[in-house]
C-alpha cells in the first residue's frame, strides 16, 4: 500500500472552486491531477492571486494559497507580475514546508518549485508541458519572452531529481536541452471521463464547428477565419448552415472580430469569450460536429482528447505533438500548419459528407495517469538521489 506523501504544485493559475473556469492545458492539467491525488495525499498548491479570489481555501481537499499581489491572468506581457508571483511563491512554500515532493508545474513555477525543494528537503520534480527555448519572443513578445529564454534555460541548469513530460515531443525536446533520458518519465495529459459522461448537451449539428483556444499569436485563429472567408466564397452553400463558435479571449480578440467583418463571414461567427465552467467547454464540444485547432504552438492538446471523449472529431494544424495525439487516439486529421487553404479543403470535405475520423479516449482517462504519476514520484522517494544530466 502507498504511504501518504505531502505534495507541493505550484502554477502560475489555478480554479477558485471545483467548478470555476480553466484556463489552458497546465492549468487542466494541475486540476485534475491534485484533485485526485488529494483522495490520498496531502495536497497543496501554490499559485497566484487576483482580486476576485481568497487568499487561502480548500477546494476538494486541497489546500490551495495564493500570495504575493495582485496578478492578471495574461498570456502574454505581466514580466514584472510574473517575477514578483515567483518570489512570493518561493518565500511562502519555505514556510508551509516540509514537503515529500515540489512539482513545478509551468515554466514560471521552476526556480521557486526547485529551491523550495532544495531549502525544505524535497525531491525537486519539474512537470514540462513544453520546452520553448529559442522560442520564447516569437510566441509570448519581447518583455516575456527575454525573461522566458533566460528563466527556462537556467531552470534546465538545474539539478533536478525528475521530469515530467506530458509528450514524447516534449521528452525529445528536454534532452535536446541537455537533460538526460533516464531524468524523464513521459505521461500524457488526460480527461475526466466520468465528468464528460454528465455533460448534457443538445443534438449536434452537422454545421457547427467549434475552436477552443486562448486568442494569441501562436493559436493561430485567423488561420480558421480566413479558411472560412475561402469556404464562403468557394461553397456559398455550406455557410448557410455553417456556425462557427470561438471559446477563449486573449489579445487578438478586437482583431479577429474584424477579420471576420472584412472577410463577410461575421454572421457565422459567435465569440463566445471564456464559457462560466469547464462543463460549459463540454456541452459546446458534444454540440458541435468539428473541433478546430490551428495552434502551431502545443505541448500536448488536452482540448483533442477532451473533445474525442466527446465523441467530436478534431482537425488540428499539422505538427509533431499532434500526430503524436492523433496516434493515441487513433481519430482526427491535420492540416498544412499556417495554411488556410488547405483548412478550408479539409473543412469542405468533412461538411461534405465526409466526417473526420473520431478515435477513442478511454484509456487517457485522468485517474489512470494519477496512478502513473503517484508511482513516479514514490519512486523517486525511494531513490533518494538526484540524476539530471549524463
């Protein structure tokens, strides 16, 4: 029988209820994994705080604090906030510690999850979902992405006792960097098939298309809208039916409401801005006949496997992650990625009468990979040593 460990995660975002709005993939990913490690570990976690939100509390017994000031979720820019999150995280995980385990859980939780460690007598666990080096300014903008490059290559200076790769692609991407093989475990992401189950949603449509991504430069949105723009022109007849429906905000918000104003397809379009609950994500996908992804920027895709369980094909831009997806699923399609044209030829043939294959997510349910990851860092307490680069 496993013994009862003290865990720490730290994430930069966490829910404020069990039902409150999620935000991304890491932010999923902490959710699900310290609910259910909370039925049998102590469990707290560490993230950042907004206005709106108790300093402290405890949601499905896990003890959640949020220090430091206040901090806007944002994708890009927040590099003074973010640093300032990083600091307060650190100060406060010495204090609440000891700790079997620290788990940073995204890029600006590393340095205070490893020294947290370190000071308190953890082992010192970094959760990748993606490694962004020489990447970091194309995708998240000059301020963050000049702290991103520096922050993450010397988080992969450090020695840490394991890492998680939520991909292969991540994994690969790791010992690129210099980490070595045998410091990696790869466990993919999942979903809450059981949750998905008690969704209750309306008869899908064959029209109505949905994309659920935060609006930012490396989701690619007006790569869907220009598609649709050349779906309008070319089959007039597929748009009298067709709904699309947008879930997610971000910064390129103002600009795609006018790309589809310019492009005619505005009709067609609803921007649903981020939905109340996660349930809320899951009854849109179980009522639309397509899942969009244009993002040419993932670690993993949670949204590919949340919408397969859904029973909801996915066409995705085509990149490595999401081949690999694709090949656990054994459902969806790609696209040429950045190519609008080849997305509208696909989305024709799928209108058409020919639907993308679905797949099938039943073995990525999220209790499983919790097992998986409670094994990982078990081990890694009976270890007892550290083994970051060769």
């Amino acid at each position: 029988m496993m013994f009862r460990m003290k865990l720490l995660l730290i994430s930069e975002y966490f829910p404020d209820s069990a039902t409150g709005t999620i935000t991304g993939g890491v932010e999923a990913r902490t959710w699900f994994l310290s609910r259910l490690l909370a039925q049998r570990h102590d469990v707290t976690v560490i993230t950042s705080w907004r206005r709106s939100q108790p300093r402290s509390q405890i949601i499905d017994g896990i003890k959640v604090y949020r220090p430091g000031q206040h901090h806007e979720y944002a994708n890009e820019g927040k590099a003074g906030s973010r640093l300032r999150f990083a600091l307060a995280a650190y100060r406060l995980g010495c204090r609440l510690g000891p700790f079997d385990i620290v788990d940073g859980c995204t890029w600006i939780a590393y340095p205070p999850a490893f020294f947290i460690a370190r000071k308190v007598g953890a082992r010192a666990v970094a959760s990748y979902n993606e490694v962004w080096c020489g990447l970091w300014i194309d995708t998240k903008g000059l301020m963050v992405g000049i702290l991103g490059e520096i922050w993450e290559r010397l988080s992969l200076r450090l020695s840490w006792d394991h890492f998680i790769a939520i991909s292969r692609f991540t994994a690969k991407r790791l010992t690129d960097f210099g980490v070595s093989p045998t410091s990696i475990s790869v466990i993919p992401c999942g979903v809450d098939l059981q949750e998905i189950r008690a969704v209750k949603a309306a008869p899908r449509r064959n029209g109505s298309i949905c994309m659920v991504a935060r609006l930012v430069r490396g989701k690619q949105p007006q790569v869907l809208l220009e598609a649709l723009g050349i779906l309008a022109r070319s089959r007039p007849d597929l748009l009298v039916d067709l709904q699309l429906t947008i879930c997610g905000e971000g910064p390129l918000l103002k600009s795609c409401k006018q790309l589809a104003t310019k492009l005619g397809i505005a009709s067609a379009v609803r921007f649903a801005g981020w939905l109340p609950s996660h349930t809320e994500v899951l009854k849109l996908m179980k009522e639309s006949s397509l899942l969009v992804h244009p993002s040419t920027v993932e670690g993993f895709g949670i949204v590919f496997i949340e919408a397969c369980a859904c029973g909801t094909p996915a066409l995705a831009a085509d990149i490595p992650v999401v081949r690999e997806v694709q090949a656990l699923l054994g459902g969806g399609r790609t696209f040429q990625s950045g190519s609008p044209q080849d997305l509208a030829k696909h989305l024709i043939e799928h209108l058409s009468g020919h639907p993308i294959p679905i797949g099938r997510a039943d073995h990525l349910d999220w209790a499983a990979l919790c097992g998986q990851l409670e094994d990982n860092y078990s081990g890694l307490l009976h270890a007892g040593h550290s083994a970051h680069r060769p």
